[in-house]
C-alpha cells in the first residue's frame, strides 16, 4: 500500500508540476506560434502566408485583406497590350461633400442593372441614399445638402435618355445637373467621373436577343447626336410591329440595322467623329474603325470600369479608385438567362463575326482591366511593407539599449585616426543598420518581377526585435 500510494503521489505531482507549465506557457506565449520558436519558423510562415496578405500578422491576417483570393489566377495573366503608367494608375479624390459627380454610362445587358443597385443600396456612406421599397429610384444626397453625387438610372432615372451612349450623356449630364443646382452651388465647377461596365460580346449579344424576344423596344431611346434625332433612314427598325417579342435568333442576326451589334463600341465611342447616324460620311469599315479607337479611348480615361465576368475584382477596383467601400461583397452569378440557351459553336462564331468590333474591344478591356488590378495590389503591397518598414525602425530605436547598441563611438588605439563622420560601430550596430539598409533598398529601389513573391527573409531579426519588445 505505501508503494502504490507513493507511486500515486508522484503521479499526482508529475501532473500538477505539467499543468503548472502549460499555464505558464499561455502566459508566456499567447498566441498560435510560441514566440520563442518565432525566429527559427518565420521562413515556414511566410512561406505558407496568402498572396494577398498585406498585414503581414498572425492569427488569420489573412481575413483582413478580403480581395487575397483573387491574387491566385493573375499569376496565369499574360499582358498584351502595352499602357502607361498613367493609363493604369486610377485614384480619384472624389470629394463627395463638394461638387463631384459619379455618372454611369448604362449600356444593355452588361450586369448594369445589378451594379446600378449596388451604387444606391450597398455603398457605406456617411449620408445613405433613401430607397424605398416599390420605387426604383432612390435619393442620394451629399451630407449636409440636397443635391446628389451620383448620376445613374437608380438615382436620376433616365433623364438624358433611356440607355444614353457617351455622346449624348458628355452633352447632356452638365447641362442637367446645372438646373438642379442653387446659383450658389453653379459658381463651384464640377467634376464629371464616368463609369460604365462592359462584358463579354457573345453572351451580352444573347442576353438582348433573349430579352428583345421577350417583348423589350427601347423605343424611348433618343440617339441624340450633335443636337439632332436619327432620321428613319439613317435608323431603321428591325420589325414592323410594336415590338419583336418571339423572333428568332436567326431573325436577329439577320437585320443589318440591329443596334445590338457591336453595341458597346458604339455606345461608348463619340459619334460626331463619323457623322453620327449618318452612314453615307464614310465607308463601314473606316466608320468602325475610328468608332473603336474612340470607345478605346475614351474607355481608357474613364475615371472607372468594371467587367462582368470578373465581379470581385471590379468591386476592389471602385474601392480602390474612389476609396469608397461596399457593405456587402458582389457575387459571381455564373447562370444568366444568356448562359442557359444552347449555341451551336458556328452560331457563336457567327455572333463574333457580327461584333467584331466589340470582340476587339472586349480583348483591350479585359487586359487594361486585369493590369489595372495587379498595378493597384502591387502598389498596395508596396505601401505596406514600407508601412511596416518604417513600424520597425521605430522599435528598433526602442530596443537599441536591449540590444546592446550604446551608440557610442569606439576610438581605436592603432590604426588611422577616424573623423566624426565616420565612427566604429559595435557589431550588434552595424548588424542592424546593415540590415535596415538592405530592406530599404530592396523596397526602395526594386522592380517586382513577380509582384506574389514572398517576403524577404531578412525581416527575421526585426521581426525578433518585435518580438522581445512584447515579452518586456
């Protein structure tokens, strides 16, 4: 009996003596990653850290950069065209309690509909729009005044025309605008940010097939061009009837005068350089032609442009560009009505001959697009590793002392006589300023090929320092 009790008793010990140290390590060592592993798995972590994380922390960082899934696939983009720095760099200081104005150029069946909801229903404001339930317009006032930012069907309706292209809104929005506003607001000028979303050519050309065969016109569509309505000869109707619900997509490929053809190129090019509706100025060919290098760029200097097949991305583009923020994050909806209908592989090469136009312009899109959103994360990227960079030679300054650096100048007894500019440092010193003097030039002065690497890791001894300033 004494054995077994003596024997239970150091049981009893052993088990207290461990629970005592596990309460002392959480103590010691709160977190996931105990602190005096940190330095020896550092390697490991970054390794394994998401693309995106640009905090650079612990215990799910990564959730803090909401966009870091869509990091993955630009690593497969190949650029085709070449832009400049300028075309790529969109921030806009838009000044939502002044006089700037966002306009939305509205073009049929790019996912419009749903972007113009997110603009009035999902935007954290100071000062919301009002929407209310059975009106589809809502008022979208600046704080403090009542007079609305924003330009679009969901907050002025259709006021320069239902669908209006980029000739007929640059015309018409200032002119617009300018009544609404009080003589006092007229003597500060605005600022005109447009904005529009493009998608691609064959599914928004089956989207409006689908939609017209339902019965949709357009007819209040004004196609106002330097001052003047189309004539019926310049712009023929495609049916007879009050609409052409029930046709066929054979019927609509077949009219020539079907404005769903290559209809982004022309809504977003400026019809007064070809004679606007007027077909007889020049020959097709020469007409599409300079109607393409118009819609590219004018699509170019937009202030913003979002793609439909890429919704994340577009969200963290408008974000970025306007430093605005969306409450809730867009959804991907990869089955529309255009997906569902079953298209022959000839039919769709048929449909892309009949936009060519758009297909080109699409191709220039999509790639301005995607370089866009990598020139604006690697940019990103940049600007938090200085952040953290200049975090790091502040507590390097505090835990000099710790260290063992004393900052004094050590005068050698044989040897050349130094001057003030150049004193010996101690090793632990000229360690630390060596390496700071590393990481600046890196952040400073490189160009990243691959704007996914990793982290350099050289940071392990600052992030050590970090470390021991928080055990102290």
């Amino acid at each position: 009996m004494d054995e077994k009790s003596n024997y239970s008793r150091i049981l009893v010990a052993l088990v207290m003596v461990l629970l005592f140290g596990v309460i002392v390590l959480q103590y010691v060592c709160p977190t996931s990653d105990c602190q005096l592993l940190h330095l020896a798995s550092l390697s490991t972590r970054i390794g394994s850290r998401a693309p995106g994380d640009l905090t650079g922390g612990t215990n799910g960082a990564s959730a803090g950069d909401p966009y870091s899934s869509e990091d993955g696939a630009m690593a497969r983009f190949v650029p085709r065209f070449n832009f400049t720095a300028r075309d790529l760099y969109r921030v806009v200081e838009f000044n939502i309690k002044g006089n700037d104005v966002i306009v939305f150029l509205h073009i049929q069946k790019t996912g419009g509909t749903t972007f113009g909801r997110h603009l009035v229903r999902n935007i954290q404001l100071e000062r919301p729009c009002e929407c209310h339930a059975g009106q589809k317009k809502c008022t979208c006032y600046r704080p403090g005044k009542r007079d609305t930012w924003l330009f679009s069907r969901f907050s002025t309706g259709w006021s320069c025309g239902l669908h209006a292209d980029w000739t007929e809104l640059t015309n018409c929005v200032p002119s617009f605008m300018n009544t609404r506003e009080s003589r006092e607001m007229l003597k500060t000028p605005k600022n005109y940010y447009y904005i529009t979303i493009l998608r691609d050519p064959v599914w928004r050309y089956l989207s409006e097939w689908r939609h017209v065969q339902r019965g949709a016109t357009w007819k209040a569509s004004k196609h106002i061009c330097d001052g003047r309505l189309p004539t019926l000869t310049e712009l023929p109707s495609c049916y007879s009837g009050d609409d052409w619900s029930g046709c066929s997509l054979e019927e609509f490929m077949a009219c020539p005068y079907n404005l769903a053809n290559n209809r982004q190129t022309r809504m977003l090019a400026d019809l007064s350089l070809v004679g606007c509706y007027n077909l007889s100025v020049m020959s097709e060919s020469q007409r599409w032609a300079m109607l393409l290098e118009s819609a590219k760029r004018n699509l170019r200097n937009m202030a913003f442009f979002g793609l439909t097949e890429y919704q994340r991305k577009t969200q963290y583009l408008f974000e970025h560009t306007f430093h605005l923020s969306f409450i809730a994050p867009f959804t991907q909806l990869n089955g529309t009505r255009a997906t569902s209908v079953e298209v022959e592989l000839e039919t769709q090469r048929r449909i892309r001959e009949l936009n060519q136009w758009d297909v080109n312009l699409y191709e220039y899109a999509r790639d301005l697009f995607l370089q866009r959103f990598q020139y604006a994360r690697q940019q990103e990227r940049r600007e938090a590793r200085q952040r953290r960079l200049r975090e790091r030679r502040k507590l390097r300054a505090k835990v000099k002392p710790w260290w063992g650096v004393t900052g004094k100048v050590i005068k050698p007894t044989k040897g050349p006589q130094l001057t003030k500019q150049s004193p010996v440092l101690s090793f632990s010193e000229e360690k630390l300023m060596n390496m700071e003097q590393k990481l600046e030039t890196e952040i400073e002065g490189q160009v990243e090929d691959n704007w996914l690497g990793e982290e350099d890791d050289n940071e392990a001894i600052l992030d050590y320092l970090e470390n021991v300033e928080q055990w102290r």
